[in-house]
C-alpha cells in the first residue's frame, strides 16, 4: 500500500518538471540607423509617429508643404546618389516610392491632406544578415546555351 502514494508523487513530480517549451525571445527592434543609413527627411517635416517590429521600421512626418511639393523634392532626392529610384506609383492621390540603396530598400508614401499639408511615411526593414545590406537585382538578361546545361545535350529517348 505504501506505493500508491509514491507512485502518485512520482508521477506528479515528472509531470511538474516535465518538458517545458524554451520562452520565446522577442527580437529588439531594429535602429533608425540599421533601417534608414541615409534618411531623407521631409521639407518642413515633424515626427508624429515611429514603430519599429521584428525586422522592420516605419516613421510618419506632417509637413506644411503640400503633397505634390513634397513628391516633387523626393522625386528629385530619391534620382541621385546614394539612391536609385526604382519605382514610382499614385494611387488615389496617394504617390508612393521604392527605393534602393547601399543599405536595406525603403519605401516613401507622400499623402496630400485636404485641410493643407501632407503626411510623410517612410518605411523599410533592416538588411537581412548576410547579405551586406545589397539588393539582389539581375541587371542585363543573357541567353541561354544549351549546351551548357548538364544532361541538356542528351538525347531524350
């Protein structure tokens, strides 16, 4: 009788000691200068907001200047060095930018607001590790020799 209890305890015991899973570590969030190396700040700008998650950063500026002033400025600043202005859609009045750099890709959202204004959204993410902070881009597509291939050549019966 004396062993139904201590298997009782035992069995408690390894089921409070039993495997645990590992806490999970929350990443910090990345810096300003890991995301943005080169930040092109808003003509007339002000900070309202910046939040950074896992890999990723986001800052929203007001400025006095009207949208189409502000696109104007960064159409111009995002075409020159360190930069390469990679793509440019409007949406609803809403221009938005892709950029490129010696560092991670960003992204540049100019809002006009209808009281005057504009609202300013720069957004990007650190570079993944490994990769020196360089996009991968193809830069000029070149043909194909079959010949070269392995088991191309073979004939296929």
């Amino acid at each position: 009788m004396r062993t139904l209890p201590f298997l009782l305890a035992a069995a408690l015991l390894v089921t409070a000691c039993g495997d645990k899973p590992a806490p999970e570590v929350e990443e910090a969030p990345p810096s300003i200068a890991e995301v943005f190396p080169n930040l092109p700040l808003p003509p007339s700008g002000q900070l309202l907001s910046q939040e950074g998650a896992g890999q990723a950063m986001q800052m929203i500026f007001s400025s006095t200047q009207q949208g189409d002033s502000i696109a104007d400025y960064y159409r111009e600043v995002l075409s020159a060095p360190p930069y390469e202005l990679m793509n440019e859609s409007t949406n609803n009045g809403v221009i938005s930018f892709f950029v490129e750099q010696n560092g991670p890709s960003m992204w540049v959202v100019v809002q006009g607001l209808e009281a005057g204004g504009s609202l300013v959204t720069l957004a990007g993410a650190r570079a993944r590790p490994g990769t020196a902070g360089d996009s991968i881009r193809i830069l000029e597509a070149k043909p194909v020799n079959p010949d070269s291939i392995p088991g191309a050549a073979l004939p296929l019966n």
